[in-house]
C-alpha cells in the first residue's frame, strides 16, 4: 500500500494564511494538514517509506519539514504547479513513485480527516472514493448501481449522491487508468483540477464510494473553511466544564460597544456555569467592571471580578511596603490610599521603596522620567507591574497599554520588572483554580502572550477569540502544545451546533 498527497497549490483563498507557506502546513490543533494525513496513513498501515509529497508552491518548505519529521517520505517537486496543478503532479508522481501493482491513496494536501476514515478506505479491499452523503457543501459525486460515474461540476448539487472528500483509494488496474488518463491531460498544457482528472477515471474504472457520514473531515480550501475545521475538530467540549474565566477587553467587549455572541453565550448559560471575569487593564477599578458588565445584562457580583490590583496589594502587605512611585491615574491612587491607609506616593530616591508601573492614561513625561531616574539611582528598587499587555483593544483599534510603558523604561534603563502581578501569571487566577479544579475549567480570550500563556501555567484549555488582538494567522505560528483548544470568532458560536 503506497499513498500521494498532492501538495502543490497555491490557493489564494487562504490568503494571508498560505503568503508565506503553502496551505498544506496550515495547522488543525496545531499540526498541520500534511502531517495529519501522514499520521493517519501510517496508523492505516501504509509505511512511511511508502508515502510521497508532491510539492510546488513553497516547494523548499514542505521538503523541510518533511526532512525534519518524516525523513523517509519521497517529495517531488511540480515546477509548473501555477499552469498545471493536478493533472501534472499526478503525472510526475506516478511516473516517479514505484506503484505497479499496489493499491493507492490519493489524497488533497488541503484536506483534514480522522483516522477512521482512512481505515474505511482501507478495509474497502477495491477502488473507492470516501465521500459524505450528509454533506452539500464541495465536489459532487454521482453514482449509480454501486459505481460512481462522475465527479465535480458536471454533476448538478441536486441530483448528487455524495461530496467528495478529495481521498482515493485505487486498484492495479485504476492505477494504469490514471496514469493515461493524466498523460492525456498534460498535454493540454492548462490547469486540470484533481476532480477533472478523477472524473475522467471514473469512466475507464470501476470505482465505488465509502461513504463518511457520521466521520470527521474538512476540505480546506477558503478561510471560512479553516475556521469551520477549527470547530470541527477542536479538543473543547462545553459538557467538560464547570467555569469560564473571560477575558473582557477583546472578548466580552471591544470600548464601548459589547460583544453580542458572547453576551448572549453568557445569557444563556448563566445558570449552568459560573463565569468569571477577570483584567489585566488597571486604568479602571473592580468595581468599574462589575457596573459595565452590569450595563451590559452580564449580571455579575463583586469576588467575580479579577484584577491584579488584588495581588498587588497583598504584595504590599506582605513586605510592608508604604513608600512608592505609582505610574497609575488618579482612581488607582485612591483605590491604593483607601485599601493601604498608610501608603505614601513619592519620587524621592531616599524614601522609595517600591516603583509601581500600572496602565496609566495620564501618563507624562515628568512621571517617566521620575521613574526612570528611581530605576537606575537604586539599581536594587523593587519594580513592579501589574501586567505586560503591549496595546489595549478599543471601539476604533488599539491603544498603547502597560506593557508599552514597560518598554520605554526598560529600552532607557536596561531593568525589567521585578513582579508582574497579571496575566499570564496563574496567581491571577488562584481562586478560580481552587473552587472549580483546573479539570473543569476554561479560560476565554483573545491575547495568545497573556491569555493563553495563562491557561498553560494553570493547566486548563484555552478558548481563543478572534474578536480582538489575536489573528488565526498568529495561531498557525504555535506548537501542538500550544494550540488553543478551540478557536472561535466569539462565544456566540457555541450556541450553534458544529456539524
């Protein structure tokens, strides 16, 4: 058993996704497609000695990759890919793959399944396509009397019996067929679809149809593909847990103006999940947040609402810190009086004992330069923030948050903060992990450098949002151990079944 990923297009629908590598390497959970179809052939049974990549967009990245993970997997390269995409790397494939003989998968680069449906295929024992009955949306496929007898545009959606999957498995004899069949369309010189060429074989082979309803499996050819494939195959399952802890700027709301799928989300499950909601944005007080969400029909009380301003000040207690510069507007100054009555704000390099760097929106210039005086005067001065998120999502983009002030002192002093108090640290979220169990809870938000990395520290799943900061485009540059658990445009979309 041998088997042929064709892997050579270049398919801008994927655009910005495949700029930089073609959509093959585009990642599900963090491995990309390639790479599942591989382990899916291997688990089937067909050795990876017996497996070969065709490659031509991104040519030198695929042949990389495979040289670094599957060594033994044979790639040939279609330098014509842009004029003849299918049609010609079949022919090369054929003409360069020992399979006389041999049964034969063929398989799309851009597609995804689970392992059972190679397995269906493979137990077929005859030549086969796997297409799903349950599915309208693709390549049509037409069969009659147990043998399918055309594939793609020429069979009307209404009259189709299944939407192909781009999976083949062929006979000896399906194989000799392909190869005149794909020795004739070369010729043309022009760009021959893999369904064309499949279509032309159906006519000369008997080939008959595994059907997949009921499996897992995606063809991914646009972006709203990809991200029904996300949902499709994400490791989240809603029945699994007991608590959500959402982010807000970015996933609950952007500004002003609420998230609707998500509110709605929130609405509905309310009774069946305890939601909490936590901050790395100090410009505003707990309280502040509780009032919006209110604002918002998100009812929600007080200990639901988390901000590092709690540890910061527990960390003041502790080590009894009274003198400090602050870098915060004037609410968190009062906010700091009120919770630490003895709290004194002061630049003098003799009395200061801490440097506290919060997002301020009414920073100065004096206030920078005060604090970056502290710094390099008292090389050993605790600095402490209460996050690091570089920007902060609002109505009309974003804006310069914490992290940026960070960054100017750290690029004029040469010092980073000693504790940072937010997210991604899972202190934040101690609580929570303390109540619900890291088991059976989830955090929700858009931010990959806080969000994220905070549900790793806790040990929980990751629901990443594209509401906000974070692209899909980001998401496809993280490991399999990183990759969120579920990706989606926000919350609402776990209202609607994932078919």
């Amino acid at each position: 058993m041998k088997a042929l990923i064709l892997a050579e297009n270049d398919n801008r629908e994927l655009r910005p996704l495949n700029s930089r590598k073609p959509g093959a390497l585009i990642k599900i959970n963090g491995i990309s497609l390639i790479e599942h179809q591989i382990r899916g052939y291997v688990k089937a049974g067909v050795k990876e000695a017996s497996i070969a990549v065709v490659a031509g967009y991104h040519h030198d990245k695929v042949k990389r990759f495979l040289k670094r993970t599957y060594p033994a997997i044979r790639v040939v390269k279609n330098d014509d890919y842009r004029l003849m995409s299918a049609a010609r790397s079949l022919h090369l494939a054929l003409e360069s793959v020992e399979i006389d003989d041999e049964a034969l998968f063929v398989s799309s680069g851009e597609c995804v399944y689970d392992d059972r449906v190679v397995e269906r295929l493979f137990k077929c024992g005859a030549s086969a396509v796997a297409g799903d009955t349950s599915r309208s949306d693709g390549e049509s496929i037409l069969m009659t009397n147990g043998r399918v007898i055309r594939v793609g545009a020429a069979v009307a959606k209404e009259a189709a019996t299944a939407i192909s999957a781009d999976l083949w498995r062929l006979d000896a004899h399906a194989i000799s067929a392909l190869k005149g069949v794909t020795a004739e369309r070369i010729v043309e010189k022009r760009h021959v679809s893999m369904s064309a060429v499949l279509d032309d074989l159906v006519r000369t082979a008997r080939v008959t149809l595994v059907d997949l309803a009921g499996t897992k499996w995606a063809a991914i050819c646009s972006l709203a593909n990809l991200h029904q494939a996300d949902k499709r195959f994400s490791r989240f399952a809603l029945s699994d847990v007991r608590c959500l802890v959402l982010d807000m700027d970015g996933t609950v709301y952007v500004g002003d103006l609420p998230i609707r799928g998500t509110v709605e989300f929130i609405e509905r499950n309310a009774q069946e999940l305890a939601f909490y909601f936590v901050t790395n944005n100090t410009s505003k007080l707990p309280e502040d947040y509780r009032l919006r969400l209110n604002a918002m029909g998100i009812p929600t009380e007080s200990d639901h609402i988390i901000t590092p301003l709690g540890p910061l000040v527990a960390y003041l207690k502790d080590y009894t810190i009274r003198n400090v510069c602050l870098l915060g507007n004037a609410r968190l100054c009062a906010y700091l009086r009120q919770a630490l009555p003895e709290l004194e704000l002061t630049a003098d390099p003799e009395a200061c004992e801490a440097l506290i760097v919060a997002y301020d929106t009414e920073l100065t210039y004096d206030k920078l330069r005060d604090a970056a005086v502290l710094l390099q005067q008292n090389p050993r001065l605790p600095f402490l923030a209460t996050h690091g998120d570089l920007v902060c999502p609002a109505e009309h983009g974003f804006v310069p948050d914490c992290g940026c002030i960070l960054s100017v002192l750290e690029q004029t002093t040469g010092r980073k903060p000693t504790v940072v108090f937010g997210k991604p640290s899972p202190l934040l979220v101690e609580r929570v992990t303390e109540q619900c169990g890291e088991e059976h809870m989830a955090i929700v938000g858009d931010r990959l450098y806080t969000d994220g990395k905070m549900a790793q520290n806790v040990g929980c799943r990751f629901i990443c949002v594209l509401s906000g900061e974070t692209t899909r485009e980001q998401i496809d540059d993280l490991g399999e151990d990183e990759f969120p658990a579920l990706i989606v445009r926000d919350l609402g979309e776990l209202l609607a079944r994932v078919s």
